[in-house]
C-alpha cells in the first residue's frame, strides 16, 4: 500500500501524518483494562497518568509536558494547588468530586479531553495521584460553598439576573451581551503573568467548568483561581445567585456544527446582513482552530467559530457570516492590523492541500480568493497564491457588492458573488482579530468546507 508508482500515496499519507502530529489530532487510545488487578496506590495511578496525562502536564506534575508548547491556555501546574473549577471556597483545594468531574468530563474549550472511558476505581487512582503533586493536599482542607436554592427555570426572575449582570460588574470583562468583549477584558492576565482571555457566555461550547445554571453559579461562588475572575460569594446571599445564573445561561447560543453549508436558492437576494430574510435560513456553524506556530508554540487565535448562512439565485450567491471578536479594528489610531476574513474556493482536481495553515505551498496552484478586510472595508476578489496578493491589491481585483457591520463584539458580513456552474464548492476560511496583532501568516483557519447548492 505504501508503494506507489508515483510515490502520491506516499506523500499523501506523509501529509496526514505529518497533519495530525501537527495539529495534536492523535490521540492515544486509553489502556484502562488494567483496572481490575491493581487496588487504588498512588503506583497505580501513576501508570495511568503517565500513559494519559503526562504528554500535557509533565512527568513531574509542572504541566510542562512534551504537548504542552501546542495549547493554550496551558496544562495546569499540578503541583500549585491552585485550580479552577471547584465546589469550594475561593483560595480553597478542589473536592476529590471536582477532580472526578474534570477527568471525566474534561474541560471543553481547551485541550484538556474528557477521560469519559475510566471506571470509578482508575479515577480514584488518578485523583490520588495528582493530589501527590501537590503538599497542600495533605496540609489544607477544601471548604465547599453552600450553594442555596435553585428555584428552577420556571421560577427564575431573568431581569433580577440581568440588573444583577450589569450591577456586579460581570459585563465589565464579559461584555453586556456577554460575548468577552466588556471594556476591562483587553490585557488581562493569569497569576502567572500569561495572557487570558474573558470567557464568551454566549458560545456555550466553551464552558469548561460546566454550562447548566447549577456549575454557573459555583464559578459565581468560588471564583476562577489564578485568573481574573473573582469570588462573588460575599456579593449577596447565594439565593440570588441562581437568577443571575439562569440569565447567563439564556445568552448561550446553539451551535449548529456541520461541514457542509447548504445555500437555499431564493429569487432576489438579501443585500443587508440585517435583512429579515436572514432569521428563516439555517445557518451553520464552522469551527476555526489555531494551527499557527511562533517559535515552537502555538499562537493563540481570537475567533475559534463562524456562523454561515447562504442563499443563492441563477446568478449570484451570497454569504452572511457572522463571528464574535471583542474589538473592532483597526482602531482609530491605526495601531492594530485590521479585522480581515479571506475565504478561498478550491477547484476540483488541483491536487493535495492539506488545508489554509500549509496554503500557499511553494508550488501552491492559484486559488479563487475573496478578501475583505475592515480597513478598506472592501470585498476584493481575485485569482491568485496566497491572501497577500488580494489583500494589496498586488494584482488586478474586482470589487464585490456586501456590507460589514460590527456591533457589540460581532462582526456580520455580507458577501456577494457570481454563481459557480456547479451544485458544490470546496471552500475555506480564515479569520485574523486585529486586536490580538494577527496579520499575515496568523490567522485562524477553517478545515475544507462544501457549500451545496440545494
Ligand atoms: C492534551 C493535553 C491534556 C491532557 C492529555 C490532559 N490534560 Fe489535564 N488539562 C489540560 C489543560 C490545557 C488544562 C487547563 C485548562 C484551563 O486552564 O482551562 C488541564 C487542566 C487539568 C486539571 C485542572 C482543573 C482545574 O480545575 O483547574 C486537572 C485536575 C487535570 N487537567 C487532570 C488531568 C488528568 C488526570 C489527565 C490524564 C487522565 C489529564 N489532565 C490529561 C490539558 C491536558
Ligand atoms: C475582571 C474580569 C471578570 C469579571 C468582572 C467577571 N469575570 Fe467571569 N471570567 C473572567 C475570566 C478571565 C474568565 C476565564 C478564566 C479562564 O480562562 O480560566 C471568566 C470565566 C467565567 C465563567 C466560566 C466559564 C467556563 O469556562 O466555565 C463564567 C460562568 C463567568 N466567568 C461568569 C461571570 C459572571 C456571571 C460575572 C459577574 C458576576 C463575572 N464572570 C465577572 C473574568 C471576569
């Protein structure tokens, strides 16, 4: 199989192989059938976390695993005593239930996976593993927060939760709308002096420590230790925290992932991204990942899902795409590179492009290239290797119709284009945030999409 005439076998599987060691896509299959015949010592445990963990967290505990480099936010210090996601008082240990929880939900959102396959005796090995890491364990104990009523969905007072929102502050790190883009959210940092960003409540995809109201109100009550968000627990009785919690949870949106865009064919085509139009057509949602390396570590991007909705006629189609990004740039001095999306069309039989991250390769062919950028706010398209070209206007380019509007933390974009003879196209995207100095090469980036003309 691995012989090839023309060596392409080869080399296409060099290029899956060499794509998922990249991109972590790897991931190693769970030994746990040796749960039966080993009783709960920390040896045991230590087999376990070094089959499973110790790629991300290290050998020694320090979360500066063979992994780690690649992710961000980075694999916890499991020798610091400090973590997250807890049922117990700000400044306080986990609850050995915390830890269950994490290790076998994981922590969504981040690299962190879900062990979900583990019985509760190798989860028990492993908690009492990592809480070897770490003296504390053995000198503190954790103090669990009483949690108080949860009145149910049906009994919530959603406009108590919202004057409560604006009244402690929330929106100040995680925007009125809550899509992390309040006015304190920028330059904000970790214990450790790292770069950490508001969680958007709106992507409910994201909550690492659990998006039912009842986890909402622990963060509330614990705070996030070693980040920014504090602990609410002296703010008001623990009652009043379930009617902020459940109007949180009302701003998470459903995502509708997928891979495939379907345009619904329409006779005249919406020209606004606020046209009504837009609320009857299902949208899809595409996930984005960072794959950009800088000096051996992955660069964190901004804007990690686009939604796409798209309709088409017998001459033209037209996209609406819509993500969130907590500043609008260039800001007004000029002093960020701008909010861009390129989107690129890939013809049938041009041969192997793993995706955008490896896209233009040094005998890359030229691609159908559409670039908008907030700085010209034009839609330029082009034929053309790589964005550069398209983005400069290096080449000739014809100006397409659309309209950008930012509001709130969300860009909406409007493209419209000539139709392509054909009932599907392989595209993808790439999105650069200004505001985190993404420009050229840094960018996030989408897998190949189809967009199928129905
Ligand atoms: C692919 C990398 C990766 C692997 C493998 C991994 N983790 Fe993690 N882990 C992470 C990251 C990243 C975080 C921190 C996420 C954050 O800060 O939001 C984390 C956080 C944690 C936390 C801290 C949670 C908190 O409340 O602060 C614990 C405990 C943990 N991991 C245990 C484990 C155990 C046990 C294993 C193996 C069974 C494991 N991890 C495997 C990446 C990994
Ligand atoms: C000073 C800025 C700041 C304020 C004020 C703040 N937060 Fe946060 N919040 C953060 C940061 C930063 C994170 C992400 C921590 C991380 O990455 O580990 C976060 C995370 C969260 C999460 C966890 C999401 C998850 O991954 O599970 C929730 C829920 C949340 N905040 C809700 C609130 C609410 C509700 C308020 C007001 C009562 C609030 N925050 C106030 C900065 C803030």
């Amino acid at each position: 199989m691995f012989q090839s005439p023309n060596g392409l076998v080869i080399g296409i599987w060099l290029l899956i192989i060499i794509w998922s060691l990249e991109f972590g896509v790897w991931s190693f299959p769970n030994t746990g059938a040796c749960a039966e015949d080993q009783t709960a010592t920390p040896q045991a445990g230590k087999v376990l976390y070094e089959q499973q963990c110790a790629r991300c967290h290290g050998f020694d505990g320090k979360g500066t695993g063979s992994d780690a480099k690649r992710i961000f936010p980075k694999p916890r210090n499991l020798t610091s005593g400090v973590y997250k996601f807890r049922s117990t008082e700000s400044g306080s240990l986990p609850l050995d239930e915390d830890l269950f929880g994490t290790i076998s939900r994981g922590l969504p959102g981040s690299a962190m996976p879900a062990f979900e396959e583990f019985s509760e005796a190798e989860l028990k090995q492993l908690v009492d593993y990592i809480k070897s890491f770490s003296q504390s364990f053995t000198e503190k104990k954790p103090r669990p927060v009483a949690m108080g009523f949860d009145p149910g969905i049906a009994n919530a007072d959603f406009e108590k939760g919202k004057q409560l929102y604006n009244d402690l502050g929330c929106l100040a790190c995680h925007g009125a709308l809550g899509r992390a883009n309040g006015p304190s959210a920028k330059g904000l940092v970790d214990d450790q002096g790292r770069p950490i960003r508001a969680a958007n409540l709106t992507q409910r995809w994201t909550y690492r420590g659990g998006r039912d109201p009842s986890s909402i109100v622990a963060r509330m009550l614990t705070g996030i230790d070693g980040t920014p968000m504090p602990s609410y627990a002296e703010a008001m009785p623990a009652e009043d925290f379930w009617h902020l919690a459940y109007y949180v949870h009302s701003l998470q949106e459903e995502p509708h992932w997928n891979t495939v865009v379907r345009a619904a064919s329409s006779g005249s085509l919406p020209k606004s991204t606020a046209d009504p139009v837009w609320s009857t057509i299902e949208s899809t949602t595409v996930s984005l990942g960072s794959f950009i390396y800088k000096d051996g570590s992955v660069v964190p991007m901004t804007v990690n899902a686009v939604s796409i909705q798209s309709l088409y006629n017998d001459q033209e189609f037209v996209l609406r795409l819509i993500w969130d990004d907590p500043t609008k740039d260039p800001i007004e001095e000029r002093t960020t590179p701008p909010d861009a999306l390129g989107l690129v069309l890939k013809p049938e039989g041009i041969g192997d492009i793993g995706s955008l991250t490896v896209w233009p390769l040094t005998r890359s062919p030229a691609l159908d290239v559409i670039y908008w950028s907030a700085e010209s706010n034009q839609i330029r398209r082009g034929v053309s290797v790589g964005f550069a070209p398209v983005a400069t206007g290096k080449i000739p380019t014809e100006i397409l119709q659309g309209e950008a509007t930012y509001e709130e933390g969300r860009w909406s974009l409007l493209i419209r284009r000539p139709l392509i003879p054909t009932r599907s196209v392989v595209f993808a995207m790439a999105i650069w945030d200004g505001g985190n100095g993404e420009e050229r090469r840094v960018h996030s980036s989408s897998l190949w999409l189809e967009l199928a003309l129905q």
